[in-house]
C-alpha cells in the first residue's frame, strides 16, 4: 500500500491510479489460466533446485509481492508468470507424452537397399 507520507504530503502520488493496490480482478484478467500454472511451475523449479532457479524463485516471490503493491508493477510480474507457467506445461507434457515419443521412435537398425526401396516413404525416419 501507500505510505501515509504520500497519501497525505503527495497528493498527485495517491490520486495517480496505476500507484493503488492491485486487485484480485486484475490479476485474473491480465494473466488467465497462467495464474494457476504459475505456482505450479514454481514448485517444479524448487522441486530440483540449483543456482539458476533459486533466482528464478526470488524473482518471482518479490514479482508477486511489488505486483500486490501497485498495479503498474503487474509489468514485472508477467515476464516470470510465462516462465514458470511453461515450465509448469513443459513439465506435465514430458511427463503425459514421454511414452509416446518414445514408442514413435523405433530402434535404429542397418536396413539394405531392399528394405529401402519398400520402405520409400520411410527414408527420413532412420
């Protein structure tokens, strides 16, 4: 919130609508389904740690925070929600089609030229 110093000795800070608190609403309708993939994505960056993603938590806890102080500061917070939200999908994609993949691609094995010429269309899998 404001400081009361603002509020009463700066009076064009306080009637300023960008320097009020966020609400609710705002962040809903700015961010969408990202607001609930964004603190998934934070718990698949804690759940392995390392330097990198200690950063990205840090970010992202004070984002959340500056972001509830002012809704001009909603900027700051985007960038991180997008991350995290893709690690969020990332993370729950590799995890629901890693079968497929897999079984989509075949061991390689050494084909002669006959198999080549049935198999025409199958030239670009080996």
């Amino acid at each position: 919130p404001l400081s009361r110093y603002a509020k009463i000795h700066i009076p064009i800070i306080a009637s300023v609508s960008e320097h009020q608190p966020t609400t609710w609403v705002s962040f809903f309708f700015d961010l969408h389904i990202l607001v609930c993939t964004f603190p998934a994505g934070l718990w698949f960056c804690i759940k392995n740690i390392n330097d990198e993603r200690v950063f990205v938590a840090l970010y992202a806890i004070s984002a959340v925070y500056f972001a509830g102080v002012m809704v001009r500061l909603m900027l700051t917070l985007t960038p991180v929600v997008c991350m995290l939200s893709a690690i969020a999908f990332s993370s729950v994609f590799e995890h629901y089609l890693g079968d497929d993949m897999k079984r989509e691609s075949p061991p390689i094995e050494d084909s002669s030229d006959e198999d080549d010429k049935r198999n025409s269309g199958n030239l670009y899998d080996k």
